[in-house]
C-alpha cells in the first residue's frame, strides 16, 4: 500500500495512547513513519515533545470521532489506525467504518461486546472487499485469552493429539491499577445493558460469532457460565483449590469463541470455553474468597447500572483520562495459563507472562507490536480481512513479536 504513513496512533492525547506512542518511539524500527491523532493539534504537539527525538518528525493529524469526514481523510493516510479512543460505543462506530471502507488496518482495546457485534454487522462486509483487517481487543483484553487458546490449538495440532474439548484460562498473578478510561466503559455498557435486546447480546455466550447480520441463537448454558466458581481439579489434576470467576470472563471468552467460528471450528466440535483466576489453593479458604469475588462482582456491576449508587461510586473511581501511577504501571504483572484436554486424553498449558501494569504497560505492547505487525509484517500475516481477532489476524507473528519484546508466550504438553 503506497500510505504516507504506517501506523497513526489515534488518541495519543489520552492516558493509554500516549504509553502507546512511547511504546512505539522507544521500539518502533528506524524508518517506521508514524503519525500522531486527536482533536487537539496542540496537544498533540505537547505530546510529541515529550516523547522525545525519536518522535520529533512525526505527523501531526487532527480528526474528530463526531467528524467522519476528518476521520476519512486520517485512515487515507496510514496503513493502520491504532485508536485508544474509548468508550467505543460512544466514540468508535464512525471510525471502524472509515477504516473498513477506506481498506486501512484498525487495532483498538474494546472490551465492549455490543460495539463489536456492531463493528461485525456494519463493517465486516466493507472490510472483506476493501482489505481491511479490523481487529479489537489487541490489549490485555483479549490477548492472553486469544492467543492462549491459538497457542493450545497451535501445539495440539502439530503433535496429531486430537481436537481440544473443555479449556480454561486461569489468571494466577494479576497486579495493577485501573484507570477512569475503562471504568468509563463499563458505564457506558451499564447503561447500554437496560436495553432488554443488549442485554439479550450480553449473556449470549456465541454473541460475536457469526457473521454481518447473522448472530447464533444458542442458549445461555451451551457454554460454562462467566460468574460461577470452578472446581481447580476440574480443570487440570495439577491444580488445587476453588477459582473465581475473572471479571473480564464476559467478554473475553467471546472474542476466543469468535476466533474458533472464524477458523472454521478448528479448534473442536467438544470446545467449552471459560475464563477464572486463582484465589488460592487452599480448599476451603480459596472457596469462601472464591465466592466474594463472585458476589462482589455481580455487586459492583449492579451498583454502576444503578444510577443513585453510580453517582456515589463516581465521587471514589478514578476518573476518564487519569490512571495509575508510573510506579504502578512498572511493578505490575500478569501470569495466564490455559488448560485443555483433548480428544486423545492428552493434558497441554499455554502460557503468557509479562513484566508491567497489565492494563497500561503491558497493554501498550501488545497493542504497539499489534499495530506494527500490521503495518510492517505484511507478507507474513494470514490472508485475511474484515472483523477478525488477533489470533485470527496475526497468530504467529504477533507470538514472535511478543516473545522478542519480553513475554513469555509458550505451550506445551503436560504430563
């Protein structure tokens, strides 16, 4: 594609585009052209001071989410668009299309399964005959979940051990903030909730399988349910204790799901999929703290779709544009593993793991190193385009760029 530019980091004027365009002038390969996006041409010039010299030459371009045609004329311009610009449902439905129809890559960090389902039924088919590889979630939702699953698949494949069948992410560190941003979305999906026919969407478990217009009507327990706790041994024999729910689990076992409906089914006609995140090994004590994070989940999420009690809780959360702080963002981590059983018998763990806030830190590499595959490994990716996910999108590639930037991403049998 003969672009001006490779990638343009949309948002750079925020809390989590800003740690991306740092990511990228701190990483990027000499030579990669890169543009800076917002409403604001002076903030984006503040901003591209302080990223430092790196970043001295690179494009400035003003664009508004409200403003189509300005939008248009930014994805004219680069290869790939990398938007932080959440909510999504709020500020992202004019970009996805303009991306779609204008045949230019799109990463962003939804976490928002009705603007996903949008982005399928609207853009899919414009994306698919220009070009476009549209893929969310290139962030901490859903890449560990994504790539888990794919690296599993992955593994099993190549050892002829049959086809996966009931599969398990658990989330065994976890440490870091949360910032105003996401916070915001989870208002926003709140709000969108009350909606009998979005609620509908959110508790069906296939809601972003299928494509443009088409969305399986499958029922709510096809699948394991997103807030109940796991029995660790029935995971994997290896394992101890209760698990709890992980509260991302609502949304990322969709986007996983997604990808097996995109690859055909290949991951197995007996695929279950389910997210949790270890609270201890001991029996009893992890199922009581297993059982507060279940209640404490379903509370919290009552209480911002109720709006007396939002109102409260707004006056304590962070708010939008602000999140932690630098010595946050550098101590945190993460550590995913999922389990399998296949249809052989045979036991397989992936693995990611990685140094930094999960949600801020390691979220500006994956969706740094997300965008660059995009924009610079071109002959490697799958041949593919429309809504995808990034297993779908990138799998491979996207694997080797995140081992060389530090993670840890594996899978092997067990025994």
């Amino acid at each position: 594609m003969s672009r001006e530019l490779d990638v343009v980091v949309y948002g750079a004027t925020g809390f989590v585009g800003e740690l991306t365009a740092q990511y990228l002038a701190d990483h990027a390969p000499a030579g990669t052209r890169i543009g800076l996006g917002g409403r604001s041409e002076t903030k984006l010039a503040a901003v591209r001071r302080r990223l430092g010299d790196k970043a001295r030459d690179w494009t400035l371009i003003v664009a508004d989410s409200d403003s189509p045609a300005s939008l248009d004329a930014m994805c004219a311009r680069t290869q790939v668009v990398c938007t932080t610009v959440g909510p999504y449902l709020r500020y992202g439905e004019n970009l996805v299309i303009a991306a779609a129809t204008s045949g230019t890559d799109y990463v962003d960090l939804t976490g928002e399964v009705p603007f996903v389902r949008y982005s399928v039924d609207k853009a899919d088919e414009l994306a698919t005959a220009s070009g476009a590889r549209i893929v969310h979630s290139c962030g901490f939702d859903s890449v560990p979940s994504d790539l888990g699953a794919y690296l599993l698949y992955r593994a099993i494949t190549e050892h002829g051990a049959g086809e996966m069948t009931d599969t398990t992410m658990v989330v065994t560190s976890l440490r870091g903030g949360i910032s105003g941003g996401t916070l915001d979305s989870i208002r926003v999906i709140s709000e969108q909730a009350k909606d009998s026919e979005t609620r509908r969407l959110l508790l069906n478990p296939q809601a972003l399988s299928g494509g443009s217009g088409d969305t399986p009507r499958v029922g709510i327990n096809s699948e394991p349910s997103d807030m109940s706790p796991v029995d660790a041994k029935k995971v994997d024999p290896s394992l101890r204790g209760t698990l709890a729910p992980f509260f991302m689990s609502s949304y990322n076992t969709r986007v996983v799901r997604r990808s097996n409906f995109l690859l055909d089914g290949a991951y197995g006609d007996g695929f279950r999929y389910q997210e949790t995140m270890s609270v201890g090994g001991v029996r009893g004590l992890s199922a009581v703290l297993a059982g507060v994070v279940t209640v404490g989940t379903g509370a919290f999420l009552g209480a911002m779709s109720f709006a007396p009690t939002r109102k409260i809780l707004d006056l304590v959360l962070p708010k939008p544009g602000t999140g932690p702080s630098e010595k946050t963002r550098e101590t945190g981590n993460f550590v995913t593993q999922t389990f399998t059983t296949t249809t052989s018998g045979r036991r397989y763990r992936s693995q990611m793991r990685a140094h930094g806030d999960p949600g801020y830190k390691a979220t500006a590499v994956m969706l740094g190193e997300s965008a660059l595959a995009l924009a610079l490994d071109r002959d490697r990716l799958p041949a593919r385009a429309g809504v995808l996910t990034p297993a779908v999108a990138m799998g491979d590639v996207l694997i080797d760029r995140l081992q060389t930037a530090g993670f840890v991403v594996e899978a092997h049998e067990l025994k």
